[in-house]
C-alpha cells in the first residue's frame, strides 16, 4: 500500500476532542459523599487546630497559630498516650497478628469439621463494643465480679486488674485481642484457601514436617494477608481500645490507659478545648499516616503477591 493510501485511510486530526463527561457524573455522588464526610472533616479540624474555641456557639473563635501544638506536646498526657499507643500497639501486634496464624491453620486443616471453631471465634466479633466492654466490666470489677465472687470462695482475693496503674493496659489490650481475635482469624482462613493442597501433599511425600510446612509454604503465601491484618491493626487498634477505656477506665489511672485517640476526646469534650483536641487529632493523624507509609515500605519487599 502506498503512502497516500495510508494516509487517506487515517482518520482527521481533531484539534477539539469530545469530552466524554458521562463517567465523571457517575463519580460525582462518590465525589460529593468523601469531600463531605472526608475531606472537609480534615480540613476543618486542622483550622480548628489553629484556634481556640470551648464548644460554645456564641464565643469568639481566636486565632492562635500554633500555639496549641505547642501545649499538647508538652503536656504530660501527651507523653502518657504515646507511651501507651505505642506500648499498646508493640503488643498488639503478636496478640492480634501473630497468634490467629497458627489456629487458623488448624481450623483449616480440620476442612469442614473446623466450622463450628469457625462460629465460636467470630461469635465475639458480632457483639456491640459496648456490650462487651460492660460485661467484662462485671467479670473484672473487684467488688462483686464474677472472678472475685469465683476467687473469693476459695480464699483467694482477686486483684483489682482495672484500677491499678500497672495492669489497667494490660487488661484493655486482653479485652480487644479477645473482641477481634476471631475477625482475624477468619481473614488467615480467607487467605489459606488460596493455598493448593497439592503443594502440601508434595511436601510431605518428600519428607517436610508440619513445622517446615509452615514455615516455608504456608507462611510465605499469607504474606499479603498478614501485611493486610499488620496494617489494620496498627491503624485501628486505638480506635478499637477507645470504648473499653471508656466504660472501664476513663484513661486512669493516672493516664495509665489513655493514648492518643482516646487523648483527643478528653481535650475535646472533656476539657472543652477545641483547638488542643483539634491539634491532637492533626498529631494522630500524622502518626498513623507515618506509621502506615512504613509498613508498606519496609514490609511490602518481604510480601510475595503470586
């Protein structure tokens, strides 16, 4: 074919496409929808970071730069809620991330006689935070508790795990691992179905133990969906603790249990300081966006996706 025949056969060069503005109004209720309830939050709460105000409609909101920052880093609530952030997510993570490994391979391997452990760990996850928050409230309390009335009949007194300072962490974080142990545990099973019992069978008729089973298949292949549990977890284990530090013990004692989202909520409707509570909330924000972009960097090369 000639050069001129190619070029007749090419179509015009239309120096004004048509925008095709369909997809963009399918988007536009998404759009709307995470600029209301997203995107304005954010920018709001950082003006409101910069301000002082006490919730009161009729007061004058002042411009005070950042001198709120300033406060919160310095004060020794701030210190106590990242040490206990901190603390609470180091061990968070063998609790909620590690430990569901092992007894989802069991409830995988046992194939359909494991559903009935399936039911018995998620159950948990069905109930209300608040319902399970007040129950272990009456499990735990010191006066009257399930566990002083059960101790107490053999003469022993139970310990007052919720009021003191160096146990009060400790049986939050039990509490949470316990309310979401199962959830996690169904996300492995999710992940092991992905994995041919083929590959298994193979292993074992060339001699691999259960032990190197796991270590060098089963392990490497829930890679994604632990990075994916690691993840989740860092980012909503706060959020998870905020209703059973709550009810139970109000971030005492002496600050034993509060952390920085719970942090927030005291600045903001406990104190009344909008702005401190604003700039708390800014300091949490920038903490679990830190925290994130650091998982996906460095745990991202050790993740085999195929």
């Amino acid at each position: 074919m000639r050069e001129s025949d190619l070029a007749a056969a090419k179509p015009p060069l239309r120096l004004h496409q048509r925008v095709e503005w369909a997809p963009y109004l399918y988007l536009t209720p998404l759009i709307l929808f995470l600029g209301l309830f997203t995107f304005w939050p954010l920018i709001h709460t950082a003006y409101l970071s910069v301000t002082a105000w006490n919730l009161n409609p009729d007061a004058p909101i002042r411009f005070v730069g950042a001198a709120n920052f300033e406060d919160v880093i310095d004060s020794d609530l701030f210190l106590a809620a990242m040490r206990n952030t901190v603390l609470t997510i180091v061990v968070a993570i063998p609790l909620k991330v590690l430990l569901p490994i092992p007894f989802a391979v069991f409830i995988w391997s046992m194939g359909r006689r494991g559903e009935i452990y399936r039911t018995i760990f998620f159950l948990p996850t069905l109930t209300s935070f608040v319902a399970v928050s007040v129950a272990w409230l009456w499990i735990l309390s010191p006066l009257g508790g399930y566990l002083d009335l059960l101790m107490s009949g053999v003469g022993i007194r139970f310990p007052p795990l919720l009021t003191r300072a160096d146990t009060a962490l400790g049986a939050i974080i039990g509490i949470s691992t316990w309310k979401v142990f199962g959830f996690h545990v169904l996300l492995y099973l999710a992940g092991l179905t992905r994995i041919p019992h083929r590959l298994i069978d193979a292993m074992r008729i060339d001699g691999a133990s259960d032990g190197v089973i796991l270590r060098r298949l089963i392990w490497p292949m829930l890679g994604p969906t632990t990075l994916l549990v690691l993840v989740s977890t860092i980012i909503f284990t706060m959020q998870q603790v905020f209703t059973p530090i709550d009810i139970l013990t109000k971030g005492g004692p002496s600050n034993a249990t509060t952390n920085l989202f719970y942090m927030t909520y005291q600045y903001t409707f406990l104190n009344f300081s909008v702005g401190h509570g604003a700039a708390a909330t800014v300091i949490l924000f920038c903490f679990l966006i830190l925290v994130s972009l650091l998982n996906y960097r460095v745990l991202n090369r050790f993740v085999h996706y195929r």
